[in-house]
C-alpha cells in the first residue's frame, strides 16, 4: 500500500510540477518562518542526561540544599608574592559582587576577614609558637616601619638596625638580618638595572612552612548570569571578569596573573572551538557533498535539484523538531549531518536510477515513473529501518541523543516525502541531460565474475577479519572522560590540570549530603581513615584544636607587638629629600655593618648600602618604583597582621554566617566534603578514591562522580538502544522480506562493519568518546540503507551487482557522505575531529562490506522473488535492460 503511493507521488509530483514547486516552497518559507521566530538552543550540559538518573538526582538534591555552592567560574590568582595574591583576590572580589548585571555571586573560599583575624589558629601549637616567636623576634624592625610606612621608613628602620648590630657583632640577633638583607638587595637591585621585581614582606615575617606559611595562590568562586541562548552562555561574565581584572592592574607587570577556569569557561571554551573555524568545516563539507554528487550524476542540474531538497528538508525538519522538542541542545544539533547524510543518500538513489531508466530510452516522466516503481520499496525499507534505528534511543537516560532520534526520525519521513515529490518536480522543471554513457559500472563486470567464482574464500576473509575484530574488543579504549574532548593547549583547560594537580585546590573532589551535624562527623570520622582519602571536611573543622594555648600565645605577640606595629604618632608624609638624607645614612650603616661583619651578614649589607648609593643617585622616578614595590606589600602585611593579633575563640556562634551556609543547610542537612589522596589528576588514584568513598557513602557526589557515572548513562544507553534498534528493524525486514535468511543477509554487514570500524579504532588507537561514539547511529543507518538496497535487488533477480547503476549510487552516496563527514577531522575541537575520523573509517568498511561482502554473502541465489509489493515489484525487464542493472 505504501509502496503504491509512493509511486502515486513521484507520478503527481512528474506530472504537476509547478504546483508542487509553489507547494514545497510555501511549505519551506513557513517552516522557516517558525523556526526563525521559535529558535532556541541550550547549551546547559547538565540537562544532557535525565534527571531521573540516581546520580543526577544526588546532584539536585545536593544544588537545592546549598544553592549558594554552584558556581560555575574559577578565578584563580597566582601572585609574585603572598602580598600581591591577597591584594588582587581582595579587589576583584569586591568587583565581582558589586557587578549584579553579570554575577549572581562571589566568594573566597580561602581568604577575607575571617581568616585574616583567625588564621594563627589554623595552624598546629607547634606553627603557631613558631609564628608568633618570630614576630616577636622582628619586632624593632616592624615597629619602625609602621610609624613610617615610606621608603624613607625603610632606609631608616634599617640604618637603625644596621647601626645596633655594628655596635654589637655578637648580638644572636644580627644573624636574623642576612634574609630581609639580600631580599631587598636582589629586589632593588633589579629595579636599578630596570627590571621588574616583587618584595615580599610576610615571608620575612611569617613562617616559611607548613599550614601557615604564605599563599602566593588565592581563589575567587563566583557564580555568572547564564545567557543560555548563546552558544557560549558564560562569555559575558568571563569577559567582565578579563575586564575588570585590566582594569584593576592585575597583570604579570603588576606581579599577579589570572586564570579563570570551572564548568562555565570551560564549556564555553569548548564550544568556541567547534566555532572557531565552522566556517572552513562547513565549506568543506559543501564542496566535497557537491563534487560526490557531480561524480554520481554528471549533471549540474541534477546536482542543483538534490541541493535544494537537502535545504528545503533541513528547514522543514528544523521546524518539526523545535515543534517536537521545544529547544535543540548541543547533541540534537547533530541532526544536520545525519539529515544531510541520509537524505543525500535517497536523492542519489533516486537521481542515480532515473538516468539509467533515462538512458535506456525513457522519456522524462516516464523514467520518473520507472524509478518509482523500482527504487519504491527499497527507500520506504531504508527509510523505516533507519527511523526506528534513530527512535531506538528515546526510552534511554541520555537525552542529548534520545532528542537526536526523534528529530533525526522526523528528518527521515520529511526526507522521503521531498524526494518522491519536490526532487521529481525539480527533474522535470530543469530537465537534466540524458546521460552520455551507461550509468552503471559496465567495467566491473570481471569483479562480478571474480566474486561468484570466489565467493567462499572472500567470506573466509571476512570471517577471519571479523574475528580479529572480536579478539580486539577489550583493548577498545572507551574514554569517557569529557576533560579529554577538549584542546588541552586551551586556557581554561590548562588551568584546569594546573588545579586538579594542586593537592589543596583539585576539584577533584567529593562530597555527602547527611541528616544532621552529627551524622556528618561520624561520617567524617569513617571517611578520614580510607587509606584513600587525605581529609574529610566538616564545618567542625573550621573550629581548631587547643584554641585556648594558642591564644594565649597570640595574646602575649599582641601585648608585646601592639604598641609597635598601631603607633600613636606617625611620621610625617617624605618627600625627596627626606628619602635621600635616611638612604644615604642607611648605605653608610650598612657599610660600617660589613666592615666589621665579613660573614653572610656583612656581606648582604655591603651589598645593599651600594643599591642605596645608587639608588640615591638615580631618577626620582626610579625611587618612586622602588617605594612602590616595597611600600605597597608593607601595608598589605601590616593590615594582616594587625588583624591576625586579633583572633579569638572561634565558636559555632561565631564562624561567619556565610561559611556556615555553606555546609549546614536551612533544613539541617549537614555536607561533608572529601579530599583524596595522591595525584587526583591520576585516573586509577581518581578511581580508587571514588569506589572506596562510594562503598561507605552511595551518595557522594562530585566531578569524579559525574564523569564516571555520565560515562556508564551514555555506554548503557547505546548499549539499550543498539539491542533495540536491532530488534526493530530485525522485525521490519521480517515483516517485509519474509525470510531469516535475507534479514541476516541485510543485517551481517553492518554488524560486521561495526565491528571492522572498532578493530580499526584499536589498531590507531583512537578511543570512543562522548563525540564520536555518535558515529554509530550513522553507521548503522547507512549501513542499513546500503544493504537493503543489494539485498532488495538480489531478492527481485539482480545478479551482476556490481556493474548495476545500484552500485553506482551506493559508492557515490558513501563518498558524499564520508567525505563531507569527512571534513569535521579538520575541527580545532579534538571530540569533533575524533567523530569525523570514525565517520569516515566506518563508511568506507560499510562501503567495503556493501560492494564486497554483501554481494559475496548473497551468491547467485534461485529465481526472483515474487514479492507481496504488487505493482511494485517490477520483472528485472520491465524496469531496464539487463545489462544495466537495476537499484532496488
């Protein structure tokens, strides 16, 4: 029945081409209308896979009790100095937050007033009594540098302590000075040879290790207005951020460099790749589509007519799946190649059998006509079998591709019905030249005769293909990883490892959502002795162990330390001579500290008395940049440490409202975040780290456990789908074929050259990815295509396949297709090259196994099938002369 208005179709369309013309054109300019108005797009990754996944679920459950934890931006800010870090994380900071156009919010998880004040308390008793003695050691120099904050200060503070430690060469203390001594002689130094330096005065003061040495690494978290219209939903933010970052001076000549990284520039990065050079994929694509299409038909007509079916179905189908599925995402979006690929297919197959009826003498109509009978049932076979295989992804948990099928399905019916009826009106309209030559391959006559007479051993030579194809399934490298779809060279990415191989800042991290606080410290308690884990994080743990002794050392450095470092009488602002008249008496102290101090010491101030000798002989502007790179970080470090002196007890009451939030819920739920141990950048470690935490704690979640368990939702989805598509169309070849037989005669090639095209992918070692794994579908709806066209032609009598016009329109629609595909190996993005690599080596195995193996496999074969298509089922004389073949 479908097969009679098939035919029924391509005879109108032939016979009133005008008006199916103006149809089809009023049709295209609708659909195009409505997808013009109703375009949408989300390139939010998460809504990839559903949300009904156990694991996306503990996701959720997780984003709704701490909404305020789901950032998507990192800004990591690596300093010259800790002074330079702390300062340019403070700013920026404070911008972001003021900025409520492009961010929701933004946090530093490792710095700000609280861990200003209470810091001292984070480390052990031991750190802190190294800490404070140290302070305590330094205090005549700190206390002469906070009266006078000024370059004039400094040479001042060290004239004096280069004049006590001359007066008394014994003193301990005069050894302590060899460190800030060659510090600011290297620093000064450079700046007088016109260079740039940095100078750090908290790593002259503080301890040089352990949990309180100086950071020079800060983090800002901050969570960006998504535009998920756009391809890159997070550009604006990041660019505000570049912006803003210029605009404060944090830049390397300012001692301070940005990386920004997290799940939003790193998604944006990756889809501005893809865009970076689609303008040279896509041109590529269209001219290697269009020459495979010349090669088939030699007719530019005809070629124009297939173009602007292709076009039209794209728009109709583009229309029909934003009706279908409200908005594409960035897997349906691959609908295009997948319609263009199979939709060229059936425009080849159609023009391909019209020039041979053509030649052998059908008038125009008449050679539609033919076609139609012909080619009918074959197409609405494909057709079906391909829509089912594409459908078979809908009951699965990955939506991406699930909403990939029901568009691409779509595409398959649009594709149909415009090439039994648009492409038959345009072959009348433009009138194509009959073709000069035969349309089949004549010269392959002598393959035909070759592969009857050797049949048994082409077989063998696929079977013992196939089974080393079979033997080198485990070493197919599935890597699931999404990190690793992306251009490691990017700056996000890049950042990103730089991050993961940071032991205190890796994302690589897990977290458990339990009921209550208690449950959360038990938990940690269990967590904390894996052998896998290095720390399990409560917010307990932001209150310190042995709070009252260390207090009490903090509170004997303050007694001793306040009245120096908040003077009540400050200097007088310096000008130029003041600065000159204290450097000159700092050289001449230092000099008088090196002629009686041979030693290290000595040594360091000889050195510095002549940075200041020529430092006083120099520009104004040079002692400016000198006063500025030191006095700048002095403020900063005396800021800190005047707050530092002020810690007290820290409490439950008396963390920060906002630290809180971030690991106790509004309902009680308490989070405990887990740390692993080792080189989380490390897979195996990665892996190991994540069952063991998972075997106490199911519920963890994190980025390990979404890359591991997207990678098992996508591999069990295909899996799902590929049984199911099997069966399916397994059903519908039954239905229509009658016959085991001829069903595993259509179906063994493409099995077949599945499993050719993994064999393949091992032996150059390309792994299977969340992009290529794509190929798949494609391959099998080819593949079915291809093969039901031979096996339909040998089932209605077709012997010598290889010199029909079939195999002419096989061959060129898989060079079209390949070779466009083809194109996408040229893609800066690493997962789009990958997908177009496979394309094409399963494409050429499906074309190998249609032109080789399929005809091998079906053999001479017995009479004709009668067939149960009527009409439809044409005698083999009917249709053309024997000698050139027929396309069924």
């Amino acid at each position: 029945m479908l097969t009679h208005l098939l035919q029924r179709a391509v005879s109108q369309a032939a016979r009133q081409p005008w008006r199916v013309l103006v149809l089809a054109l009023a049709l295209m300019l609708a659909a195009g209308g409505y997808a013009f108005t109703h375009f949408d797009m989300s390139t939010d990754t998460g809504a990839m896979i559903s949300s009904k996944t156990k694991w996306r679920q503990t996701e959720d459950m997780m984003a709704k009790a701490f909404p305020e934890a789901n950032k998507g931006i990192a800004v990591v800010i690596d300093g010259k100095t800790p002074e330079a870090a702390e300062d340019a994380a403070s700013r920026l900071a404070a911008a972001l937050i003021e900025d409520k156009a492009n961010f929701v919010r933004a946090a530093r998880p490792d710095g700000g007033e609280f861990f200003d004040r209470s810091g001292l308390l984070f480390g052990s008793l031991d750190e802190v009594k190294q800490a404070t003695a140290k302070l305590i050691e330094a205090q005549p120099l700190l206390g002469s540098l906070a009266v006078d904050p000024t370059l004039r200060g400094i040479g001042k503070a060290l004239s004096t302590a280069a004049s006590g430690a001359a007066d008394d060469p014994a003193d301990p203390a005069t050894a302590q000075l060899e460190q800030p001594l060659t510090g600011l002689h290297v620093a000064i130094s450079q700046q007088l040879a016109g260079k740039t330096a940095f100078f750090s005065w908290q790593q002259l003061f503080t301890a040089s290790k352990g949990q309180l040495s100086p950071q020079t690494r800060k983090v800002v978290l901050a969570e960006p207005v998504y535009d998920f219209s756009d391809i890159q939903p997070g550009a604006r933010a990041v660019a505000a951020i570049r912006s803003k970052a210029a605009a404060l001076g944090l830049d390397p000549a300012h001692g301070v460099t940005i990386g920004i990284t997290g799940e939003v520039p790193l998604s944006d990065e990756e889809f501005g790749s893809i865009e970076e050079n689609i303008g040279l994929v896509g041109l590529l694509m269209g001219l290697s589509m269009l020459v495979a299409l010349w090669f088939a038909t030699r007719s530019v007509k005809t070629v124009a007519a297939i173009t602007v079916t292709i076009v039209s179905g794209l728009v109709i189908t583009l229309a029909g799946g934003l009706m279908a599925v409200g908005k594409l995402n960035l897997i349906s979006i691959a609908f295009i190649p997948l319609f263009v690929g199979l939709g060229v297919d059936f425009g080849i197959q159609v023009c391909v059998r019209f020039n041979a009826e053509r030649w052998a003498g059908a008038l125009l109509v008449e050679a539609l006509d033919h076609a139609a009978a012909a080619i009918g049932k074959p197409i609405l076979l494909a057709a079906g079998a391909i829509c089912l295989a594409l459908c078979a992804f809908l009951p699965t948990d990955y939506i991406g591709i699930a909403q990939l099928g029901v568009i691409s399905g779509l595409g398959m019916v649009v594709a149909l019905v415009l090439n039994v009826t648009l492409l038959p009106a345009l072959l009348v309209l433009l009138n194509p030249p009959v073709p000069a030559t035969q349309v089949g391959f004549a010269a392959a006559a002598p393959f035909d005769h070759w592969l009857a007479r050797n049949r048994h051993k082409v077989l063998w030579a696929f079977a013992l293909a196939m089974l080393v194809s079979i033997a080198t399934l485990p070493l197919v490298k599935f890597d699931f990883n999404p990190l690793n779809l992306r251009d490691p060279n990017a700056p996000a990415m890049k950042m990103l490892r730089n991050l993961i191989a940071d032991p205190d800042r890796t994302p690589n991290t897990l977290a458990v959502l339990t009921p209550n606080e208690a449950a959360a410290r038990d938990l940690a308690a269990k967590l904390s002795k894996l052998p896998e884990v290095r720390d399990a994080i409560t917010l307990d743990s932001f209150l310190p162990s042995d709070q009252p002794a260390k207090l009490a050392l903090i509170e004997d450095a303050s007694l001793l330390l306040d009245p120096a470092i908040n003077p009540f009488d400050l200097a007088q602002p310096s000008d130029d001579a003041s600065t000159l008249a204290a450097l000159a008496q700092a050289a001449s102290d230092l000099h008088r500290l090196a002629t009686v101090n041979p030693g290290p010491v000595g040594k360091a101030a000889g050195l510095l008395a002549t940075d200041f000798e020529r430092l006083g002989q120099a520009p104004p502007e040079t002692r400016t940049r000198v006063e500025t790179m030191l006095v700048q970080p002095l403020n900063v470090t005396l800021d800190k440490l005047r707050l530092s002196l002020q810690a007290s007890e820290i409490t439950r009451e008396t963390l920060p409202p906002a630290m809180t939030a971030e690991w106790i819920a509004r309902d009680g739920r308490a989070v405990v975040q887990i740390i692993p141990k080792g080189d989380s950048a490390d897979s195996e470690v990665l892996a190991r780290f994540t069952a063991a935490v998972r075997k106490i704690a199911p519920d963890a979640t994190g980025m390990p456990v979404s890359t591991q368990e997207a990678a098992n939702t996508v591999a069990r989805a295909f899996i799902e789908a590929g049984v199911l598509a099997l069966v399916l169309v397994s059903l519908l070849l039954f239905f229509v074929l009658r016959s085991v037989r001829e069903v595993a005669f259509t179906l063994a090639p493409v099995v077949l050259s599945g499993f050719l095209t993994l064999g393949s992918c091992v032996a150059i070692g390309q792994p299977l990815n969340f992009a290529n794994i794509i190929a798949f579908p494609l391959l099998f709806g080819v593949g079915v295509a291809f093969h039901i066209y031979f096996v339909m032609a040998w089932w209605h009598g077709e012997r010598e396949l290889l010199q029909s016009s079939l195999a002419r329109a096989v061959l060129f629609s898989a060079l079209a297709t390949g070779s466009a595909f083809g194109a996408l190996w040229f893609s800066d993005h690493p997962g789009t090259a990958s997908m177009g690599l496979i394309l094409m080596i399963s494409l050429v195995w499906t074309l190998i196994c249609a032109l080789i193996f399929e005809p091998a496999l079906l053999g001479p074969g017995g009479e004709k099938h009668q067939g149960s298509g009527g009409d439809g089922d044409l005698p083999l004389a009917e249709a053309k002369p024997a000698q050139h073949g027929i396309t069924h």
